[in-house]
C-alpha cells in the first residue's frame, strides 16, 4: 500500500541560487520510483505516494538524487499526510482568523526542546509569539515574516545546531494538506 508524502526542500529558488526547476524536481521523484508527483510552488514543494514508509530514508534518497543531478546538497525533510494533518491541527494560534503571510511553521528534522530556546526573552518579542510542535515551531509575525525580529533570532544558527528547519507560510501548510489528503 502506498502512503502520501510531502517533501520539503530547503533553501532552493532563492534569488536565483541554487536553481531546481519544479518540472526536473518531479521527473526526479518519478525516477525514484514515486508515483502520483505533483509540485507546488517554485519554493521546493512537491508531493508523491510511495510504497516507503520510512521518511528519513526518503529524504535522504532525494537528497543523494538532487546533488546527482545539480550538483550541490539540499536539505529535504519529508513528511506523511497525517503528520501534515496533525500538526496543521495542533496549531496553538488562532490560524483561522489570521492571514497566512501572519502564521508560519518551521519543520524541524527531529524533535526540539524548550532548552534550545531558553536564550529568547519572548518579551522582547510581543506581539510575536512562537511555540514549539511535533517536530515543529509555530510562529506568529503579525506584520510578516520579512519585518519579524523574531524570525530573525530563531534563525541563528546556534539555536538548531545539527538540526535541519525549512519554513513554509500557513497558506502553504495549509496546501501541502490539501495535496496529500488521500
């Protein structure tokens, strides 16, 4: 039986950086032995079913099959349509009542602790706010990310060391949802 999965490429199409044309990306994944291949975006989004239930081994394929092709390393996380959905669901903001430019989830590549972030006084933040998920970090930027200090400070690099994190915007996430839904 085949599962729904949803991957997510780090850093790609990025002022022109790192260049993975969507219609390549998929023809990659088809080539993996992935059915059902569809993208969204430019900003490394794509969904497959596979016969795989192991996501790590899944990324990790895709991984070794990009920097094949193109010739540098991406990062990919790839993750299942009810972890899609459970996550979406366990949002602590109010993701209803908010544009999506305003809710952004980072997916992390393993769980992450309160400890990594014991150095940020949320206070310095307000009115922005984050909280921490199943392997991923909700963050609300009431002006958008481009203008949040808070983004800014989660993105050290120090804070998620040896950890991979790709962010996506709630319409997005909302999407990836939508695509996999069996």
């Amino acid at each position: 039986m085949s599962t729904t999965y949803a991957a997510l490429l780090r850093g790609i199409n990025v002022s022109g950086h790192r260049r993975v044309p969507m219609a390549d990306l998929r023809e990659l994944l088809s080539e993996l032995g992935h059915g059902d291949v569809r993208t969204y975006l430019q900003s490394g989004n794509a969904v497959f079913t596979s016969e795989s239930d192991d996501e790590s081994a899944l990324g990790a394929a895709l991984e070794r099959a990009i920097e094949q092709r193109f010739g540098f390393t991406v990062d990919c996380l790839v993750r299942g349509a009810p972890y899609l959905r459970a996550v979406t669901e366990a949002c602590p903001f109010p993701a209803h009542t908010l544009a999506g430019k305003q809710l952004h989830l980072t997916y992390f590549s393993e769980p992450v602790g309160p400890e990594r972030l014991a150095s940020l006084d949320p206070a310095a933040y307000l009115p922005e706010e984050f909280r921490l998920g199943d392997r991923a970090l909700y963050l609300y930027a009431p002006d958008g990310l481009g203008r949040s200090k808070l983004a800014g400070a989660l993105a050290r690099p120090a804070l998620f060391k040896g950890v991979t994190a790709t962010t996506r915007n709630w319409n997005t996430v909302l999407k990836l949802v939508e695509l996999t839904r069996d």
